[in-house]
C-alpha cells in the first residue's frame, strides 16, 4: 500500500531526485560478453577493484575481478548464468590491482540486446559497506517497530507512509487505516491545523519541533482527553534530498493529568487562602455564614445555604438519632440567580423540622459530605424538603448538589449546602474537596462566632441586670440615661452609670468604665456599683468615696476602673465631683456656651496610693451635667481634643429633652469601629418646689 501511494506521490510531483542509497553502497557495475570478456566498466568499478576502464576492457574478468583461488569455481558459475538465466548472488574474495584484497559482494545475471546477443552484468559491493547498511537498516527496523515511543514517516505531502505498533495503540488504528491519509482525517478531534502547519514549516527550514505539547481525543480513547508530546524533524537522504517528516509521539496523558491536578490543588489552596482572609472577619455569627455563602457563589457553586442545628445555636450539644428529625435555623442564602431559587429556600432566622430521610439529616447525623452529580427525580425526593420545593428546584434548573458538614472541635455544628442551575459541569472529586476544605476552615469561624456570641449574650444579660432603672425625676434633677453595648464583632466592656437618692434630697450621679470586656468586666462592674451604693449611703465626700472604691478595686484581681462620682445637692445649687482618671463631664448652662469641667483628673481605681480630690461647682435650675464613657467620643480617626469639641458642639440647646438629647449624642458621636460600649447619663437641675 505505500507503495501505491508512493507512486501516486511521484505521478502527482513528476521527476524526483537520486535516492543516495546507492551512493551510499558505491555498486560497481560490469558487463561481460559470452566469453567472458569485459566490455563496460564503471567508475564504481575502477574504484572497487584499482583498474581503469582502459586497463580492465576487453580482458577476462575472471583474471581482473575475482582472486586466482577462486577462478575456476567463477567460471563455472558464469557458464550456469549464460546457459539456464538464472541470476546468481554471493561473495569472493578479489585481489585489487595494488596486491591487496577484499571481500565483495557479488549479483550476476544475464541481459539480452534488441539483436538477440547476449550478455552478463554483474554488480560488485565491498561487502563490509553492505554489511554495515544492512545492519543499520536492521536496526533502525527494529527500533521503530520495538519501541514504545509512536513513530511515523510521513511523505512531503504530509500523509502517513509507515508506522509503528506503537503509533497504532495510540490512535487506536491499524496501519492500513493510517497509510495514506493525513492526521487531520485520522485525528478529528485534535487540533491537526496547527500542528500541520508546523510539520510544513519543519519541512520547509529542516528546524526541527521537540516536545509540542498536543491534547485531545482519538479513537484509541474517543471519551477522555489524552496528551502527547509530538516531536518532528525532516528526513533526508545521503545526497540531501527532502524525503518527508519524521514524526515522534509519547503519550504522556498521566503526566499532563497531574499537572491538572496539581494546578487544582493549588487553585484550591489559593481559593482556600483568600477563604480565610475573607470568611470570619468578624464574631458575628450571621456575618460569618453570610460570608461563606458569598464566597461559595460563584466560586464553587450557584446557589449556597448555610444552616446550623438550632442546639447549636443555642449553645447546647446534640447528637441525631436515625429516626430522629434535624431541626435547623437557616443563616444565610445566596444564589447566582436569588430570584428563581429563593422562594425554595428558609429565610435566614427560619427554624425548620428536617424529616429523617433527608440528606441535609444524613449529613448532620453522619457528619460526612453527601454528593448527588446528577440529580435525578428520585433523588429530589431526599434533597428538597417539600414536594413544592421540588418543583421550584426543577424550575430553577437544579442539576446538580453537594452537601457538606460544618464540623469544628470534633461536633457537627451544621451543612454548607451547594447546588448548579446555570453551571452545566454536575460536581466532582475536585469539587468536594475544595468544598470540604472551605467547610473545614468556615466552621472553625463558625464555631468561634457562636461560643462568643453566647458569652457576650450572657455578659451583656448580666451587665443589663446590673445595671440600675431609675425614674426620670428624683430629688432636684431630671435624668435621662443611655447604655449602648459595643458592636457585635466586640466583647461586652464593663461601662455603667447610677443614679443614687440620698438624704436631704440630694443624688449622687456615677459613670464608670472598667477595663477589660466579657464576664469578668461585667462581674467586676457589679461589685464596683454595689459598693458605690452602699457608700453613698453615708454621704462621704466624694473623694473619701473614691479612696474607699479604689482600695476595693484593689483587691480584685487584674481590675482597673475610670470613674466619675458627683453628689448634686438642691438646696445649695451646688454639685461635688471627684475624678478617678475619668474623661471630664460637661456642663451645659442657659447662655453660657458649653464647657468641660476643669477637675482634677486623678488615677484609675485599683492604682492605689494617689489621694483624690473634690471640686465645688455652681449646679442651678436649667444647668445640665453630662457624664459619658470613653466609647461615645474616642474614634481611631479623630483626636480626643476634636471628638470632645464635637461633643459641646452638640450640647447647643439647653432646653433641649435630655431623652431626645440621648439620642443625639448617640447617633451622633457613637461610631461602628469604636469598638467600645457606652454609658451616657444626663441630668437637669430644676427647681425645688
């Protein structure tokens, strides 16, 4: 067959060059008349046997050509070839003209002119230079039929001239399949344009391509992508004429899948990084679910819903029994497309019943992922908790689900669900482990979020109990308060305010700020409130009060408190306050501008060893006195002196309502990142009856 099509190549292109074999074996060629004589003597032949053509016509060449030894034997087999025709091969040794000698390849036959005369040629060959083509060829042979790597020729037309076992494996074609066509009717489905037109280019500057990285599909495996590195280089001859391509294949499809692979995993290590930039940037339990849902969408899904068991939340261990149904709160939802999927799924804050039978249940009492790649009716059935639901999943276009457990400190804490309705790929391995990986890292942030958000809920329950209700009026003042606890990515401060009646009409105003946050902050405020009452009661000076609190603040442990103490008594229009490292409260007067009151700012509670000290202010009908913690004026932006000067700019109308005066400062002063709570408490002096 490829010789058919060598033919047909040669018909097509018209004459071609010398093949440089016979260069290379340098054949002698001599003919001989019936007796033997020499009558044509090539150039080969003089340089075979060391006679020129002048010395060797017309001389017997059994005396020119063949060794005395061996005369007799040559001219008996010359005689067989003259008589019957038959050719006759072999070799004899020949002593050239210089004395040496030489063994030579030998092929007689017998020629026949147009006058009926005949002849004899014969055809000489130094038998080493046969010997070595023969092997070289053998070898080659061998090489190309034995290796594993594919080989093929291909002529200058490009189409197949010869192939090996190996090549046949890897298209999954027999040679006689190949032979004569070219790669683009052989490989439909692989990219043959281009690398046609480098095998051209090949052929064209004899610079050869190595390694071309080739992907795609061919008979042997029509179903998976496959990968080969496709080397080619031109053929020539001895005499440098272009004979075609040589190409090279090696199937290096396990290679190229690890790479895949490993770009895979260092896609989902990149994924997983920015995951954990991205998810739990705040204590906020809710925040922290909406950010896992916002990062699966689109990354690794359409639609995302992350839902807890509502023990969980509570703060309460729970382990699912197999007939036992899940019941969950909804967090968080996001969806490529949420106007299509929303209404199948809870509203975030919905607590919802789970039959047993579910996957979401399945997951949680397994705790192990529970992937569905191609959703089908029957399995709608497990995943969509109501037949309604189902429908408006199958509407949506719901194909393909994923369903992974929120597992931190060894408890299932809740399912990151994940669905495709646009994305035609259903889930994969490389998708459940990238899910699993997220699901790892949020639930620890999860988790965080939630242990927290019950501390703070149970520091802020205990600080609310402590602190006082007063009424809007008592003695000679009018009060209003405000307690504002911190954001919630912060823990609860131990910030608190009192207003205490005492004796003679008068009432003692507290605002103080105990360092630190959480449980111990807010325990600690109690007992410091506690003994601030109890104080009080003896109508000590307020300096001697402060001394008493700081001895014991003291004795608690690690606590340091701020604190303002001023006793208002009505009768003399006077206020006495004593300062314990606490900001300076404002004093507010009809047509006087606002000012801060210069007071001794003294050490913190718990400092120990610096006396404190009572100032005397003038307090009248119409005077307002704001007391204030730290958390209502310190930003990270801003100066002390510039949100204190923010704060008397606010203090402009005396006549104001102190509850809507509250409310000013506060939506006024109160930032989002101050990350403290606050206490505010305001009172106005009115006149005794």
């Amino acid at each position: 067959m490829s010789g058919d099509v060598g033919a047909a190549a040669a018909a097509e292109s018209g004459p071609v060059g010398p093949s440089g074999l016979l260069d290379v074996l340098n054949m002698a060629s001599v003919v001989l008349d019936t007796d033997g004589r020499i009558v044509l003597w090539s150039p080969q032949a003089e340089e075979l046997f060391g006679y020129s053509a002048h010395e060797a016509l017309g001389r017997y060449a059994a005396h020119v050509m063949v060794h005395e030894h061996h005369v007799e034997l040559v001219v008996k087999l010359f005689a067989d070839v003259m008589s019957t025709g038959r050719s006759w091969a072999g070799a004899f040794p020949i002593r050239r003209k210089d004395g040496s000698t030489r063994l030579v390849e030998f092929r007689n036959m017998r020629l026949v002119d147009d006058r009926g005369d005949v002849y004899a040629l014969g055809l000489a060959a130094d038998q080493s230079t046969v010997r070595r083509l023969e092997r070289d060829v053998a070898l080659s042979a061998r090489m190309v039929t034995q290796s594993p790597i594919g080989f093929a020729v291909l002529d200058t037309g490009l189409r197949y001239v010869t192939v090996n076992p190996a090549l046949e494996r890897i298209h999954g074609l027999p040679a006689r399949k190949l032979v004569g066509r070219t790669m683009r009717e052989v490989l439909p489905r692989v990219d043959t344009e281009a690398l046609e037109s480098e095998a051209r280019d090949v052929l064209r500057t004899g610079v050869p391509l190595v390694d071309r990285s080739v992907v795609g599909r061919a008979p042997a495996d029509p179903d998976e992508d496959h990968a080969w590195a496709v080397s080619l280089y031109r053929l020539e001859d001895a005499r440098g004429t272009v004979l075609g391509v040589a190409l090279s294949v090696v199937d290096v499809t396990d290679r190229y899948r690890a790479g895949l692979e490993a770009e895979a995993a260092r896609h989902r290590l990149a994924l997983i990084a920015d995951a954990s930039a991205r998810i739990g940037t705040t204590l906020d339990l809710e925040r922290t679910s909406c950010e896992l849902a916002d990062f699966a969408v689109p990354e690794l899904a359409d639609v995302a819903t992350v839902t807890l068991l509502d023990a969980v939340v509570e703060g309460r261990r729970t382990v699912l029994g197999p007939s036992e149904p899940a019941v969950i709160r909804a967090l968080a939802f996001r969806a490529a497309d949420g106007s299509r999927v929303r209404a199948a799924a809870d509203p975030p804050g919905r607590v919802t019943s789970y039959a047993p039978d579910l996957i979401v249940t399945e997951c949680l009492r397994t705790g192990r992922p529970v992937m569905v790649a191609r959703v089908k009716d029957e399995d709608m059935a497990r995943i969509a908790r109501s037949p309604e639901t189902a429908a408006l999943l199958e509407r949506a276009g719901f194909h393909s689900y994923l369903a992974v457990p929120l597992i931190a400190r060894g408890e299932v804490l809740g399912v990151l669900d994940l669905a495709r309705t646009r994305h035609p790929v259903p889930f994969g391995r490389d998708d459940l482990l990238l899910a699993g990986e997220l699901a790892a890292r949020a639930a620890v942030q999860i988790d965080n979020a939630r242990w927290y958000q019950n501390t703070r809920t149970a520091a802020l329950t205990l600080q609310r109990s402590l602190l006082p209700s007063h009424p809007r009026v008592t003695g000679g003042l009018e009060v209003a308060s405000r307690y504002q606890p911190a954001g919630a990515g912060t823990e609860v401060g131990g910030d608190w305010f009192d207003v205490i009646p005492l004796e003679g009409g008068k009432t003692a105003l507290v605002v103080g700020d105990v360092m630190g946050s959480g449980i111990d902050a807010a325990a600690t405020m109690g007992r410091l409130r506690t003994a601030t009452t109890t104080l009080a009661s003896l109508d000590l000076d307020p300096a001697v009060l402060l001394e008493h609190l700081d001895r014991i603040t003291s004795g608690l442990p690690h606590s340091i408190a701020t604190c303002v103490y001023a006793v208002h008594d009505p009768r003399l229009g006077r206020c006495r306050i004593a300062n314990a490292g606490h900001l300076p409260p404002a004093r507010v007067r009809p047509g006087r501008p606002p000012e801060l009151l210069d007071l001794p700012t003294g050490v913190p509670l718990g400092v120990g060893g610096v006396a404190f000290s009572t100032t005397d202010v003038e307090f009248t009908p119409g005077d307002q006195l704001v007391l204030y913690t730290d958390g209502l004026v310190e930003t990270r932006r801003h100066s002390l002196d510039e949100r204190l000067d923010a704060l008397l700019a606010l203090l402009d109308d005396p006549a104001r309502p102190l509850e809507d005066l509250c409310d000013l400062l506060l939506r006024a002063l109160h930032h989002p990142d101050n990350h403290d709570d606050v206490a505010l408490l305001v009172a106005r002096a009115r006149a005794m009856e």
